[in-house]
C-alpha cells in the first residue's frame, strides 16, 4: 500500500470513528492527518464545523468575563486584555479535558494542551512550601485544588500566595478561553504573572504591591475551608491498622482523633444527628448525663477509662482527660455555627477540628489540613457485613471535594494467627472476671481471617483511583520508602511525626496480641511463627484459600506448593480441625454448635469467593459491577534498605 492510500485509509477510519461516537480518536487523528498536509482544507473545515465553532459562543464568554475580572484583580502583572476577535490562535478542544491550540497565519496546529486532569500525584501540596512557583500551568483541576487547600496570607498572618507564571501571553490567554476564573480570583491567593519580563519571586511580593499581612491574627481554618478527606480503610482484622493510625497521629496537616476512639459514627449519627439542628443537639446533649447513649460519641472521643489495656503513658492519659464531653461539644457548636442542619460531611469536620482544636493544635501552617478518619467498625463489603455502614462511609468520604482512601494489610498467615492471639489473651473482653476465655477461637480465626475481606474494590467507583493499600511488613521494613511512596500519594509533607506512634502527639508503645510492648517501627510482629496458634497443616490451609491475593500483592507461599484444588477438595480440607480449636473456652457443647455451624458457613463463604478472584477483575453473583485487588503502593525502590519482604521464616 502507497502512502497515499495509507492516509487515505486513515482518513476514513477517523470519519468512521467519529460517527459511531469516538470523538476522541476521530479528532487526534484528523489533527495529525492535517499536519501531514492530507487534505488540509477539507479536514479544517470538518475541524471547525465539530470542534471550534459549537464551542466557540462559549469560549468567547469565558475569555470576555475572565478578561474583565483579571482587568481588577489586584495581583497580576503583564496582562494586556485583547478583543476576542484579535486572539491569534483559535482552541480545538477534542474532549472535556483537552484541546489544540491553530495558528491560523502559520496554518499549522502546536501542542495538545491538557486543562483539567486528576492532580492526585502531583504532590503540589507536599511540596508548597519549598515550590510555590508553578511554570506555564494548564492544568485548571491542579489550580482548584490548590486554590481549595492553600490557605489565605491574611488567615495565617503571612505571605502565602500561589505563584503563576507563562512565558507566552497565548498559553495564558487559551487557558481563559476554556475555563472560568471567578472561583479561582475571589480569594486573592493567586499572583498572575504573564510574560518572562513580569516574573514575580515569592520574597518580592510584599514590596512590589505594598501589602503587609504581619498585623493579621493568625486563626484556626474553619469548616468550610476543609475539602479533603483522607480515609482510614479497615480492610482485614489485625493487620496493623492501629500502627497507621498512631503514625500519622500528628502530621501537621491532618485532623486526627486517637486510634478507637471515633467508631460506629455511622448508626450514631443516623440515630442522633441526622436531620438535626446543630443549636439543639449541642444545648439537649451538653444537658445530658455522659452515661446516656445520645451523648456516647463525645464521651468515647474524650475519655480513657476504658483504655486501661492500651499500655498509654500518665502524659497521655491526662491529655486524653483534660477535655470533657461538653467543651468538645461545645467547640463542635461553634464551628457549626453556619450549618443549620449538618450533612455527615460536616459533622465529622466540625468533631475532628473541634478535637484538634480543644487538644491545642492551631494549624496556621501554608496548608490547610485535611480530616484523617480511620474508624475501626467492622465492616466487610464483599462478605455482607454491615454493608450499607460501607456505603455510608464511602458516600461521605466522596462528598469532599478531594479525597483519597488507605488502608494496610498484612502477610494472611501472620494476620491469622495475630487474630487468634488478639481474641483468646489481649482483646478487652477476651476473658471473664475468672480468666476464662470468652470467645470460640475458631469462630475468631473464621471472622477476622477467613471471611471475604474487602481487598477487592469496585473498578468503577468514584474512589478506585484514589485507594491504595500499603503492607504492615514495608512500613516495618522499609519505613522510609514506603512512607515517602505514602505521603506522596497522599500529598502530605514529610515530617518526624511519621516516625512515632502517638496519641495527641504523645508517645505510645506498641502493644502485640501477645501483650508485649514494642515501639515504633519495631519489626518483631512480622518474624512471630504463631506456632501456638496455627499448626504447619493450618499455615498451608490459609495459603492455598488466598494463593492468588498473596501473589498480588507480592507475598510468596511457604507451603502451599501450588497444587490445584476445586472448590469443593478446598472446603473438606478447611473442615479439618485447626491447631486454635485445642484452645479451651467458655462454652458447653450444646452454646458452641451454633457458633461452629456459623464459622463453617463463614468458611464455605471464603472458599466460594475465593475460587472466583483466579482472574480478574471479578464477578460476584447479584453485583452489576466488577471488582479488582485495591492496588499496592509500593515502597520508594531507591529508598530501600532491606529486599521487599516476600515470606515469613516459617
């Protein structure tokens, strides 16, 4: 085939692929047919028929109303205002999100421009204070987002702009055809520079505009400043969900409450908040005595009398004491003091800030915080347990405008027999007043390892490009790498507050299940055999039922040779007694039947799911969409100092 007919046929491909609606494809393509010199006129008018001109009302109206806004905006240098008409380019947009700048005197189309895209890894934020100068950007999303997150000078009491600056007034000028700025101009956080000869250095700005903001009193953010949500994800029993939580206790740019203290938010609220007004509830509530249940949230959150077993120091206790129920409350009020009838979204900001706020934090730093939500509920989409809980809290963490999602998991086998230890010794009410254990351990083992956990996520939901899971054994390991691989996914700072595990920002030990202390980064869980608990037979059981996740998720079988089973061979070979049903209980054979016939339909339920995620993404009966492992985020491979962990000693 000549060339000719080569282009010729690509031609006819793009037309064919714009009428059965790929747009997309269709317009690259005639793009790159154009600058080819194929049929040039021909495909500019098709170009201006489809591309420019039904866009061309609207982008006349963003430019004129953009032009008239910068006309008054206080910080902004090289802005010479042009008629639409006199623009020297013409924009083609050949999606929501991006678009090709004509030269029509050149006759010749430049560089696809990209308006608005995920800025999730952009770390802006992360970064701010060290780079507050963003180069020729055309990204509208990432400027939102910074407009949304970076505070006022005049809140913080010192200069605390965003810096743009284009090199070409036309790459400024096509951004304000596609995109409105009045959001973005309302609060002055923006200097524009356009033109090399404008640049304007940070350092600069209080002498070239005569703007001093040394006199404004530093204040805490208020509600509606907060647009981000980072959510704690309790995917899987036991596996070191409370070690993220204390690490990330008192990053500077996050709300937090202590681990286990903010649980079952969603019936509370949906019993007591839901609908309400906030001056009611807080003046019915404050009038309350701290055992009723309509005030058990705030006295959970400001209390420790409970938490005898969590190995807490005399520091922590008395600043978990210091702040009652109705000066939490209280503080909560005040900063609802706009919101009629709070929605869930917040409510929560409103307790977390309040928490932060009446534990002396100020968060006048560059950045606004975000609420860090890590509740323990047991939660289990995939095997059906509280499920619209799941959704409630997936619901809310969307409304923000920005969030993402993490969660930690850990070696299954480990995991396993941390479970059965956490249940049977350490578990508050794991053992009467008589030291007789209370709960069935294979139940415990069934439950909190062998049930379907929500590894898998739904490929189609608003959150699936902003979940991840880290492993325990990677932030022991490796913590550097896996933490700045965190941060940045998370854009949040680096800091030493993530090298501790702390309540209010007060040093906590480590507990394990077996009771003993460890600090920190302490990598004794990952090395425990569990003999006592798991016999080599159980071990193997555990790794056949989860070979494929394991493998996913970088874990390597010790056992399980990797012979195949059907499902049926996998459920008689889990009926065998494990090792944990030696362990005695309270319980006569009669109460233990029922619990043993639901750890068994529990068990049935893992081996059926767990026979379907051979491949994904997955199906699941009665479910129209798809699931697929939540991705791995992986440690910072150049900031490595020990092999990624692939399999216990034994």
């Amino acid at each position: 085939m000549d060339e000719n007919s080569t282009l010729i046929q690509r031609f006819e491909q793009a037309v064919s692929a714009f009428d059965s609606g790929d747009a997309y494809s269709a317009l690259n393509e005639l793009v790159a047919l154009y600058q080819e010199g194929f049929h040039r006129e021909e495909i500019l008018t098709f170009l201006n028929e489809v591309s420019y001109e039904p866009n061309a009302a609207e982008m006349k109206a963003n430019f004129e109303n953009n032009c008239a806004a910068l006309a008054h905006y206080p910080f902004v240098q090289g802005f010479a205002p042009r008629p639409f008409e006199a623009l020297s380019f013409r924009i083609y947009p050949v999606s929501a999100e991006e678009f090709f700048v004509f030269n029509p005197s050149a006759e010749t189309f430049g560089e696809r421009m990209v308006f608005e895209k995920d800025p999730s890894f952009d770390c802006c934020l992360k970064y701010f204070d060290e780079q507050r100068v963003f180069q020729n950007e055309t990204n509208v999303s990432k400027l939102a987002y910074l407009n949304r997150n970076i505070r006022a000078s005049e809140a913080i009491g010192f200069e605390n702009h965003i810096y743009l600056h284009y090199d070409e007034p036309d790459r400024f000028y096509a951004l304000l055809l596609i995109s409105d700025w009045s959001n973005l101009l309302a609060e002055k956080k923006f200097v524009v520079c356009i033109g090399k000869d404008s640049f304007l250095n940070p350092e600069d700005f209080c002498a070239r505009f005569q703007v001093s903001y040394e006199n404004c009193t530093p204040q805490p953010p208020s509600i509606s400043e907060i647009s981000r949500m980072i959510f704690g994800w309790k995917i899987a029993n036991v596996s070191g969900t409370s070690f993220l939580a204390d690490i990330l206790d008192y990053h500077p740019q996050l709300l937090t409450i202590p681990d286990c203290f903010f649980n079952d938010f969603y019936p509370y609220y949906t019993k007591y908040l839901q609908g309400k007004k906030t001056k009611e509830v807080v003046k019915h509530l404050c009038q309350l005595d701290h055992t009723a249940p309509e005030k058990s949230l705030f006295h959970a959150v400001t209390t420790s009398q409970s938490l005898s077993a969590a190995n807490l120091s005399k520091n922590v206790l008395e600043e978990l004491n210091r702040v009652d129920a109705n000066e939490l409350l209280n503080k909560t009020g005040e900063l609802l003091a706009d919101c009629e009838i709070p929605t869930a979204r917040e409510w929560i900001t409103a307790i977390y800030l309040a928490f932060s706020l009446c534990h002396g934090r100020t968060f006048t730093q560059r950045v606004t915080p975000a609420v860090f939500m890590y509740p323990h509920d047991d939660m289990f989409f995939l095997a059906g347990v509280e499920r619209e809980r799941v959704k409630f809290y997936l619901d809310t963490v969307c409304s923000f405008d920005d969030y993402k999602a993490i969660a930690i998991i850990r070696d299954p086998v480990t995991q396993a027999g941390s479970v059965i230890r956490f249940m049977t010794e350490t578990h508050p009410e794991a053992k009467n007043e008589k030291g007789e254990r209370v709960f069935y351990p294979f139940y415990s083992l069934a439950f909190g390892s062998l049930l379907p956990k929500d590894y898998f996520f739904r490929n189609d939901h608003a959150l699936w490009k902003q979940i991840r899971v880290v492993r325990f054994e990677d932030l022991k390991l490796n913590p550097k790498a896996t933490l700045k691989s965190l941060t940045d996914f998370l854009d949040l700072t680096d800091c030493d507050t993530l090298y501790k595990t702390t309540w209010c920002g007060l040093s906590r030990a480590g507990v394990s299940t077996d009771g003993s202390s460890f600090e920190g980064f302490d990598p004794a869980p990952i090395y425990n055999s569990h003999a006592k608990y798991l016999s080599v037979f159980d071990k193997y059981r555990i790794e056949l039922l989860l070979a494929n996740l394991m493998k996913y998720y970088g874990y390597r079988a010790v056992y399980y040779d990797g012979q195949p089973f059907s499902e049926e061979e996998k459920y008689t070979l889990m009926k065998f007694p494990f090792r944990c049903d030696d362990i005695p209980f309270l319980a006569t054979e009669e109460s233990k039947q029922p619990l043993l016939d639901l750890a068994f339909q529990l068990v049935r339920m893992s081996v059926m799911f767990y026979s379907k995620c051979e491949h994904t993404p997955v199906k699941i009966p009665d479910f129209p969409f798809e699931f697929e492992p939540i991705p791995w985020l992986k440690p910072d491979e150049e900031l490595l100092v020990q092999p990624l962990y692939e399999t216990r000693t034994q």
